[in-house]
C-alpha cells in the first residue's frame, strides 16, 4: 500500500540549467511503469517555448495520460487563459530567474488575477508552484501545492531553519532566521554567523526550537592519523576540504590525515538530520497557512502589506 502521496516533477528545469535534453517517450514510458506510486505528474514542459510545451502536453494526453500543464514566467497570456480553462489543476514555472522579486510578483499578480476571475474572488484551478519557497509569496497567492530545493540546499551548507517566536509562539508568517550549525560550515569564526558563535541566550533560543522537534546540535572532535595507515573506527570519517579551520587548529599542514570523531550525533555533524528538520519546519508552515481554497484580489492588502 503506497505511504505517501507523490508529485513527479519532470526535471526539465535542471536538464534546460545543464545544457541536457529529456526524451518525451521515456518520459511516459517512466510514469506508466510506476504510475500506481504516482499521484500526480507534470508535464515535459520545454523552457522558453510555450508552443512545444503544450504540444507536449497533447502527446502525453493522447498517450493516455494526464499531465499537469506548465505556464512559465514570460509566456504569452493566451496560454495560461487556455490552461484556466480546460483544466482543474495546473503549474506555474519559470519563477527562479533574474528578472528580481518584484517583477516575480508583479507577474504572479497578473497569473492569479487570471485564475481568481470570479464574482467571489475565488481560484477556479488548483495551481502548483514550481521553485516556490518564498513566505512573501507563499501567502500572498492561494496555491494549492508549491516545491522548492531550499529545505535541501540550506541542510547541505549547514544550516537549518527556525521560526522567528512572539509572545512565546512560533510565528510561521514572519521569516525564519537560518542558523548555520554544521561544524564544517565556514563562518563559524564570524560572530553571530553560525551556532556557536551566538550568545547564551540566542542559543537557548534555537535550541528551545531544536529540543522541541526531537533533535540535538551534536558534538564532533578532530584528531591527526596517518590516512595511509589507519583504519577508521565506529563514529570516525575522514575531514574534508571544509574541515580547513579544525585543520588549522590541530596545527596539521594537510587535511589529509585529520579524522573527525563524532562524540554525540546531531544536527551539527549530520545533513541527514538537517534535512529532518528543515522539512519539520515545511510541515509546520504548511499547517499555519489558511485552508484552501482562499480569495486572492489586488484591492486588499496581503499579510505582509503589500497592495
């Protein structure tokens, strides 16, 4: 029995940021192979051609499935208007660009005031957001589901995110600090950049947060070993190119023969568990957003003040 409700993202995204190409054929192929794990699948958009992207979509539809349509930032308005309005659920990309927040927004106004053309202000489609983390926008526009790397890539550098609190509550409408705790991270000498660095009661702060989700910051030590000659034992690894400070404290010229000891597993010497709670902070957000669906309109105010 299937645990988990899953969303296939076509990853054309990454192969168009790599230079790489994705075969439509196998793509289908792919999803009716495993289509009894996945609940909902996008389409092979094409990036920069919204013409190929919806003749995709009809290629797929004729195979027998149904895809999620893709409408991009910078596409003609016509192919979002057709999308509205002969489908129940669709996505928006193209929303990781260099074109800044504001026109982000100001876009992403024009698309929902689109799909909210109704007497009560109301969503007529279930709309995805592609690369959507953004509390500003996360708020501001009544989407159905959005994605984002950002929980992943902020645990890999060695951070985590923790909830700004008020009044003794976690408040999930203001941004989050993120606080880097890895013991390779490299600002653990710039004060006030990274946990331990921070004073007393900031850390009883963020560690209040961390207690509480089921986690601890961990605790590793750095000793010098011959690389060619010893063996590693339970709880020991090899430092990398990020141990360069413990390198320098232990006085070794190389990081080649430094070994870290993990004392006490945790968020500081683990990215699994940063991982964990990044995601716990996700699931949190999610539950503090109002219930879809919710009206959007340009005359009120959103949350965060902007008109």
């Amino acid at each position: 029995m299937k645990e988990v409700s899953l969303f296939l993202d076509s990853g054309a995204y990454s192969a168009f940021s790599q230079g790489q190409s994705i075969n439509l054929e196998n793509y289908i192929a792919f999803i009716k192979q495993h289509q009894e794990y996945i609940d909902v699948y996008a389409n092979l958009d094409v990036i920069g051609d919204a013409e190929a992207t919806l003749k995709n979509q009809k290629t797929m539809e004729s195979a027998g499935l149904k895809p999620i349509p893709c409408y991009h930032y910078g596409e003609d308005v016509k192919y979002l208007n057709f999308y509205v309005d002969h489908y129940s659920y669709i996505a928006l990309g193209g929303l990781v660009t260099s074109a800044g927040s504001r026109a982000i927004m100001e876009h992403l106004d024009k698309c929902f005031t689109i799909i909210c053309d109704t007497i009560d202000h109301m969503p007529k489609v279930k709309v995805h957001g592609f690369g959507m983390t953004s509390l500003k926008l996360l708020w501001r526009y009544p989407w159905w589901s959005c994605d984002s790397t950002s929980w992943v890539f902020t645990g890999r550098f060695g951070g985590i995110f923790v909830p700004r609190r008020q009044n003794g509550k976690y408040v999930y409408e203001a941004f989050p600090f993120k606080i880097n705790v890895s013991k390779r991270s490299p600002s653990t000498k710039d004060e006030g950049q990274h946990f331990s660095t921070m004073s007393a009661m900031e850390q009883d702060e963020i560690l209040d947060y961390i207690n509480q989700k089921g986690f601890v910051i961990g605790q590793s030590a750095y000793r010098v070993e011959n690389r060619k000659k010893y063996k590693l034992a339970s709880g020991e690894r090899w430092a990398n190119s990020a141990d360069v400070d413990a390198c320098r404290a232990s006085n070794e010229e190389s990081i080649d023969n430094l070994v870290e000891v993990i004392i006490e597993p945790g968020l500081c010497n683990d990215y699994k568990k940063r991982d964990e709670i990044n995601l716990m902070y996700f699931l949190d957000l999610e539950n503090c957003m109002p219930r879809w669906p919710w009206p959007f309109t340009l005359t009120k105010k959103t949350r965060f003040g902007f008109k």
